[in-house]
C-alpha cells in the first residue's frame, strides 16, 4: 500500500462496490435507512435467509464501512452509513452527470430559440 493513501481508497471503493452488488446486502441497507438501529434479530424478521447469512451480509457491510454498530447493553444495534456511498457518487457518478446535464441545457435553449453563452 503506498503511503499517500492511493491504494487504500480504491480497496474501499472496491469493498464498497462488492458490498453493494449483492441484492440481500441491499435490501439490508434499505431497510436500515427506514428504521435505523435494529439488532442482528430485528433485522433477520422477513429475510428469507438464516440468522448467520444475515450476520454474514452484516459483517461485509460493515468491512465496507456501509454499516456502523453501537453497543447498547448487550445488544449490538446496526446503522447505516451514508458517507462512502456518498463518496461512490461524488466520485463516479456525478462527474458522469455534468456532459449530460449541459447538452441538455444546450439543447433547451436552442429548441427555445435562446442564444448560446
């Protein structure tokens, strides 16, 4: 790994995209987002897997830092974190978005007759 931390963000870009490819690790999430801090039991109710895949799923998503845990008393409470999946669209998505957007604004103003900039 260098030292200038090159390597290491893409590992976890990659972490991130592996995480995110399965559909069970998703719906995770999602149902994360909808009520955040659920225990491993809370989150097993209406998957159609067993305790340990969930755990399983749990575990990459944690790796991949999509998901925080916070003890409380003997329960381990799951959260989600939005902030690497922030990252994957600050990175990968929305610098995709920019040529679109302005060729569509372009064409906009020449259907509305505008003049260009």
């Amino acid at each position: 790994m260098q030292p200038n931390g090159f390597i290491l963000t893409v590992m976890d870009d990659d972490a991130v995209f592996r995480a995110l490819a399965d559909r069970s690790r998703r719906e995770l999430l999602d149902r994360l987002f909808a009520e955040n801090g659920q225990t491993l039991g809370d989150l097993c109710r209406g998957m159609a897997m067993s305790r340990q895949a969930v755990a399983k799923h749990l575990a990459i998503l944690e790796e991949a830092n999509l998901v925080a845990i916070r003890w409380q008393g003997r329960e381990k409470l799951h959260f989600i974190n939005p902030v690497p999946i922030n990252e994957i669209g600050e990175r990968w998505i929305r610098k995709f978005e920019q040529p679109l957007l302005t060729a569509l604004s372009q064409l906009k103003k020449t259907l509305e007759g505008g003049e260009d900039d």
